[in-house]
C-alpha cells in the first residue's frame, strides 16, 4: 500500500529557474546587494500567488564582484550551465556594456534595473531604469533653475559619468550655464581632499555628482571636511541605500533625481514597504533601483503567463513588450519602440532621516528617449565607440 500511494502521488512540478547577477563584494556591494533583496521579494509574491504557469520560481544567484569581466563570465555560465529563464542583472554600464553581447549572442533576455545614461538598445534587454530625458535631463534644467547657471562636475571614470556629463555639458551651453569644473575618478577611490578643495576655489552653484559606488563615502566625507556640507549637490547614483551607507544625510543641501522614492505616498507602495521590511528588517530601506528590480520580476512573470512559456526568445518575442504594471511608483508601461519604460521623473531633497523629500515632479510618466534627439544616432553612437576604446568624450 505505502509503494502504491507514492507511486501514485503527483510529483511537484519542476522550478522556473532565474538568473540574478549583481555585485555582492567589491565597491558596488552596497548598491547592488538589495537588489537581490528586491528580486528575492518579488518571487516570494509569485509563489505565494502560484508561481508562473503553475511552477514555482527559483533564484541562482551570481556574484558580479563589481568586475565587468566576471559579470560576462557569470552571464556565461547562469545562460549555459544553470539554464536560466531570464537574467536580473547590473548596475554599472560597463557591465552592462559587458554582458549585452552574450545575452544577445544566446538570443537570452536581461532585465537592467538602473538608471543610466541612455545611448543603447537591445533587442535582448528591457530596460527598467529611467533614459536620460527621465532623470539626467531633467534634474540638470531643475538645478540650473533653482541655483544658477556654475556647475562643476564630479563622477567616477567610466562610460556612464561620462556620456551623463557629456550631456550635461550640453545641455549647460544651450541654457547659458558655464562648467567651471569637471573631475573623474576610477571606481573605489576614497581620497577627495583635492576634488573637495578645487570645489571651494571655483565656488560653483551647484555640483552635480555622477560618481558610483562607494566612492561617494569618501566624496560627502570631504565636502563635511571641507565646509561645503551646506553646498548645493545633485547625485544621480545615490538613493536612500546609499544615503545610508555612506552618510549622504549630513550634506544638508543633498537632492535626488530618481522615479521612486520611498517616502512616496500611495497604498501601493506602502504594501510594497511594508512587505520588503517585514522579509528583511525593519531597518532596511528600499530605492529606485530595487522598486525597478522588483517591478522587472513582476513585468517578466506576467509577459511569460500570457505566452505560455518561459522560453526567453517566446518571452520577448510575443508579449514583454505590451505589458503595464501598477507599481509602488504609479503605472509604469514598456514603450515597445525603446525596450524602456515609461516612468514618472521626482526630484527629492534629502532628510536627515536618510529618506527623500519629494520637492518637484513631472505631471505625468514621461516617454523613454534613450538617445537625445539633439545630435543623430551615428553621432551618438561614434561617441559611444570612441569612449568605449578608451578616448576622450
């Protein structure tokens, strides 16, 4: 009778498998570790709701090591040897950069979670982050609007600072601004005095930070030593994680550009806070970049339901790109003409809590233009080539 019974038992059917691929060591651990967090989130709702075509989600988890060439390798190996369905991976755009050639070599599908500085599509990526007319544009006009026409640049020596500054740069010189300084510095480092020093000398209206990582700790250290803790300064890559981390609250003129914050009122992101919270401690925070991950889990789970499968080439093929979503930043939709979102844009000014507080926002979610319409594509793709070999923007 025992043998009968088992014989006759319906096996549990076998696991969706999942890739997620971001930095748990090296210099963007602390950005990028919550996103795993985020996505962990996101299947533990799936499953509890039954999963994807009746089978449960599971998550391989990869560690980037903030390492371009160890984001390709892994991409390699989650695709080939683990299988995986999708990928959830990358902050920074040099691995992104480095992984987009295998996930299109496989004919895979990737979900990149971060704002960035645009000049890409894939027809293998969905990109859940803002393009720059969704928060680089946009929050450059609101600092030059609300504290002048000086802007001295700071960012981290790689391909998104500097396409990001590049732009800012133009759109300086169409508005009148003048870039009075602009410095870069290689992932990590931590030593500011002399970028914090030429800041005081130029006395610029507003500083606008493109730095990654935790650069940014020894970036708001310097400018506390320095006096410039009431300076105005605008980061792009520093959300309420990273404010944290790395004291961002204590600079006391600190403002985000971003699509998301924590602070938003709204039931559904009071769910989503309240859900993150209570899986991984009441004292953690959730982001923009970790809303976009979660929201990217809940998007693919519903295009591979309407497909019918979890095949990537079916997923993305047939129905990624006609989904919508009610999320804990509003309704975001995939614009099917650019693989991106489209996404509300929200300037915050930091608490001293950590959290933002929402002081401007656009009326309505913008469209996604990944490539500013100001030069023509080849033009912004040679600039692409150029920097990505090494050369000057």
């Amino acid at each position: 009778m025992l043998v009968v019974a088992a014989l006759g038992r319906s096996r549990p059917p076998d696991p969706i498998r999942i890739g997620v691929l971001h930095s748990l060591t090296g210099t963007m651990a602390v950005s990028e570790a919550p996103l795993v967090d985020a996505v962990q989130l996101a299947v533990d709702e799936i499953n509890a709701e039954g999963g994807v075509l009746g089978r449960p989600l599971a998550m391989v988890v990869a560690d980037g090591r903030s390492d371009e060439r160890v984001f390709a390798a892994e991409a390699e190996r989650l695709i080939v040897d683990e299988k995986v369905s999708a990928l959830f991976a990358c902050w920074t755009s040099a691995c992104r950069k480095a992984v987009k050639p295998v996930v299109e070599r496989h004919r895979h599908l990737m979900f990149y979670p971060v704002q960035y500085e645009g000049l890409e599509q894939s027809p293998n990526i969905l990109y859940a982050g803002a393009a720059p007319n969704q928060q680089i544009v946009p929050g450059v006009r609101w600092a030059m609007e609300q504290f002048g026409p000086r802007i001295y640049l700071v960012g981290s020596d790689y391909i998104f600072p500097l396409i990001a500054n590049l732009i800012i740069r133009d759109l300086s010189a169409a508005n009148g601004g003048e870039i009075v300084g602009e410095r870069y510095v290689p992932l990590g480092t931590q030593d500011f005095a002399e970028v914090a020093a030429d800041i005081q000398s130029k006395k610029p209206d507003v500083v606008l930070n493109t730095l990654n990582g935790d650069s940014n700790a020894g970036f708001f250290a310097a400018l506390e030593k320095a006096g410039l803790a009431d300076a105005p300064l605008v980061s792009f890559s520093v959300a309420e994680v990273e404010i944290g981390a790395w004291g961002g609250a204590r600079l006391t003129h600190h403002y985000g550009i971003w699509n998301y914050f924590q602070s938003l009122p709204g039931e559904a992101n009071r769910v989503f806070v309240a859900n993150f919270k209570s899986r991984f401690g009441a004292d953690r925070v959730t982001s923009d970049p970790m809303e976009a991950a979660h929201i990217a889990v809940h998007l693919w789970a519903q295009a591979a339901q309407e497909g019918g499968s979890p095949d990537p080439d079916r997923v993305n093929s047939a129905t990624l790109l006609r989904q919508t979503l009610s999320g804990p930043s509003g309704t975001v939709a995939v614009d099917p003409s650019t693989r991106h979102l489209w996404k509300m844009v929200r300037v915050g000014r930091v608490r001293p809590d950590g959290q933002f507080e929402q002081v401007a926002a656009a009326g309505a979610p913008l469209r996604p233009a990944p490539w500013p319409l100001y030069r023509v594509r080849e033009d912004w793709q040679l600039l692409v080539d150029r920097l990505s070999a090494g050369g000057a923007p």
